[in-house]
C-alpha cells in the first residue's frame, strides 16, 4: 500500500531534472508577472499520465498532437525574466533608431561690458524728456543742450545737425520718422521743427498745438504726435497747412511717453500724473478731441517708459519712476494687467528685442543699470552695469541687436544685449517707407 502510493505520487524525470552541484551557481529570482501558472499545472499534473505511444486512436492520437501544440505556443520560456522596460523619461517616442533628438538650443552669450563708449557732454538728466532716437538709416540722433548731433553708426561719423537759439531751447525731444530720413525736433518754448536729415535743411515749424515745452514726439506715417507739459497731445498731419487734426485729453500733468503701435492704430500715453492711457485713432469720432479707451492708474509714480511688444500685438509694457518700480504688461483688448514685476528701482525706458522674446529695461538709483528679462516668465537673463548715473535713454539699432543708452553721467554706450541679427538672403526690395515730403516742393 505505502509503496503504491509512493509510486502514483512520483515526478518523472524529464519534468524535474536533477542539478549537478556544479551547475546552476547563481541565484534564481522569479518574476510572478512573467510565469504561466495554468501551463506549469498542466505539464506537471496532466502531461504525464497519458504516453501518445500508448493511444490506439489514430483519432484521439492527433487529437492529443494538436492539443499538445497548441498548449505549447510561446510557452518557451514559463519561468522567465522580463525584457528591460523602455525609459519612462524618454522624449522619443519613435522606435526608429535612425530618429535624432530634437537639439538644445544653446544659451546665447551676453556681453557685460559695453562695445563702446561716446561722450555726451550736455545731456539733460530730466525724466520727463526724450533725447535719444535711432533711425532706420542707421543714424543715431542725440539732443546736448540747444544742439542736435547726428553719428552715422556705419561710418562712425559725427555732425551737427542744428543748434536752437537761446530764447526757443533747449531741445526737450526728437523722433525719426520711419523712413529714417526726417527728424522732429521738440522745443521748450513749445515749438516743433521738422527737419530734413539728408540735405540738412528745417522743412517746417509747428506751432499752436501746446502752451509749453513738448517733451515726447511719435511719428505714425504723416501724422506726428507731440505730448507737452500742457498735459495735451496732438496729432499733426504735416501735409496740410492746418496740421493739427486730432487732440486727446486726458492727462493732468506732463506728457512724458508716447508710443504708437506697429498698425498705427492704437497710442499709448504715459505722463508724470502716474497715468497711462490707450488711444484708439480707429473709432470713428465726428469730434476734433478723443477720449481714451483705456486708462490704467495701476502705477504710482510717473510713466515714461513705453513698449508695444513686437510678437503680440496687443501686448503692451510700461514702467514706473522712483517710488514705483514696476513694469507691468497690459492687453490693450480687454485692459487687463496681465503680470507686474518688482524691479527695485525707477524704471526709465523699455526695449522689447526683434528677434527673440525679450525685454530690455533701464533703471535709475542705485544700480543704474540695464536689466534684460525673458518673457513670459520674466526672470532676469542679465544685467548690465557702467553707467554712473540713472540711465534715461534707450535707442535700438535698426537690425535690433545693438541698444545705445544715454545717462545723467553724459555718457551714451553702446551694448550688443539682443545677440546677432538673423541671417536673411539679401533681395532688392522696394523702399519701405515713402520719403516723406516727396510731394510737397515747399512748406512754411
């Protein structure tokens, strides 16, 4: 009886071989997830009773050879260790080895140091004016005292453009028109002369739109648009004899910035009342005075610093003086303050970079420096130190990449901040801008 039973209960052979003490020294850690249970119960407890020598069907012979293959599909490896598994982390999801990585762009290289360093003796060190403008010819236009000067970037040359009398300066703004060939020139005695760059010539004298000094000017094709200390500001088509077409109230105090955006549609004002204000020139108006279609009073020092930002169209940034601090972005569509940031000290000019989504602020006391922020996170790439004295003035160069500031301390420096310009394939191009006084064969 015991040896029966010993005998029904016994393992082939062929199913559990024996190990020799030489073999299999390394340790065996099953994995749970790749055995087959249900085929390991089936060869150890169904596979051994029955022999196909031993079945006389022929029948039931190939009945039990199909089974017997079918239960061994790709059971070749029951007690098995899994494949490695593919990285979780991994940002390509294409099994074709020959796929390349999408490449890092590299950090771009900021020069701290200025490129070079002019000196600007007379420099007016008043916030509330605009003494710095670089035009599309690649000329810079700087206002020392009653003198214009112009330096011709490309050649490196300097020369006087005009020197105001005494009793009509000093010069309290300037502004190249868009085709880089005329300049406006704001005067303290509440004047504003046009000035033909190329022949050296004074082309017109604007008068009666302000009772006292105009310190901001923007051009907007032939509309000039003058801000004054009156708290007024007034669009001149300087096509007509009559110039002035269109005045906006709003302002208390003196109008210190003036932008217009790239369609020319809409003006952004900031004035020394802490006050900015949007202008819309496309709404229809059978009246000569505008009113605003936003004004933000979020700032609480005086605005002067102005962007309209170059990839959306909508987006303006403004910066406040000493006692605020702040740059804040604006949809100019719904009025909104999409994002303030606190910079630390008083914030004089804003340059947004063509070419890459960035932002260039100038700041006053006590770093006077230059801080480039990346947008939209706006955290700071660098900042830029030289200037002994509270940085008011910013120009960009017509490629973009270089920005002149001008400062309290009478010097005006050149730095290479937004990087190089793009590489385009040079094509003859028509001329962008019309000259603007090719009509007109004289104007008083």
């Amino acid at each position: 009886m015991d040896s029966g039973m010993r005998a029904t209960c016994t393992v082939p052979e062929h199913f559990l071989p024996r190990k020799l003490s030489k073999q299999n020294l390394d340790r065996f850690i099953p994995n749970r997830s790749a055995k087959d249970f249900d085929f390991a119960n089936y060869a150890l407890t169904q596979g051994s009773k029955r022999n196909l020598d031993e079945v006389t069907s022929a029948s039931r012979k190939a009945y039990m050879t199909q089974l017997a293959v079918v239960m061994n599909q790709n059971r070749t490896r029951i007690l098995a260790f899994r494949n490695k598994p593919k990285s979780l982390l991994s940002t390509n999801h294409s099994d074709s080895p020959h796929q390349n990585p999408k490449p890092v762009k590299p950090r771009r290289y900021i020069p701290q140091n200025s490129e070079r360093v002019l000196d600007a003796p007379g420099l007016r060190d008043d916030f509330s004016l605009n003494l710095l403008d670089w035009g599309s010819a690649n000329v810079l236009a700087i206002a020392l005292g009653d003198t214009v000067y112009l330096w011709d970037a490309s050649s490196g040359s300097t020369s006087e453009l005009v020197t105001i009398d005494e009793d009509k300066g000093p010069v309290t703004s300037i502004n190249w028109t868009q085709d880089g060939l005329d300049l406006a020139v704001g005067l303290d005695n509440s004047e504003v002369q046009l000035w033909d760059c190329v022949s050296n010539r004074q082309v017109r004298t604007l008068r009666g739109g302000h009772e006292s000094r105009v310190g901001s000017l923007a051009w907007n094709n032939h509309i000039l648009t003058t801000g004054g200390m009156d708290g007024k500001i007034v669009n001149n088509d300087v096509r007509i004899r009559s110039s002035i077409v269109e005045t906006y109230l709003g302002h208390t105090e003196e109008v210190c910035g003036l932008k217009w955006s790239e369609s020319g549609n809409k003006l952004a004002s900031g004035g020394n009342d802490n006050v900015v204000h949007i202008w819309d020139r496309s709404l229809a108006s059978s009246k000569q005075t505008r009113q605003w279609l936003h004004r933000f009073e979020e700032h609480t020092a005086a605005v002067r610093a102005l962007a309209w930002c170059p990839f959306q169209a909508s987006l303006l940034a403004t910066g406040g003086g000493v006692g605020d601090g702040k740059i804040k972005f604006w949809n100019t569509h719904t009025g909104a303050c999409l994002n303030s940031v606190e910079t630390g000290s008083q914030v004089c000019s804003l340059l947004w970079s063509q070419n890459e989504r960035e932002l260039l602020s100038s700041h006053g006391f006590t770093q006077n420096q230059l801080t480039l922020w990346k947008y939209p996170s706006i955290s700071k790439m660098a900042e830029l130190n030289g200037h002994t004295s509270r940085v008011l003035f910013m120009a960009q160069s017509p490629n973009g990449c270089t920005v002149a500031s001008a400062a309290g301390d009478e010097n005006l420096r050149l730095w290479n901040v937004f990087g190089e310009p793009p590489k385009t394939t040079k094509k003859a191009a028509s001329k962008k801008y019309p000259e603007l006084f090719s009509h007109v064969n004289r104007l008083r």
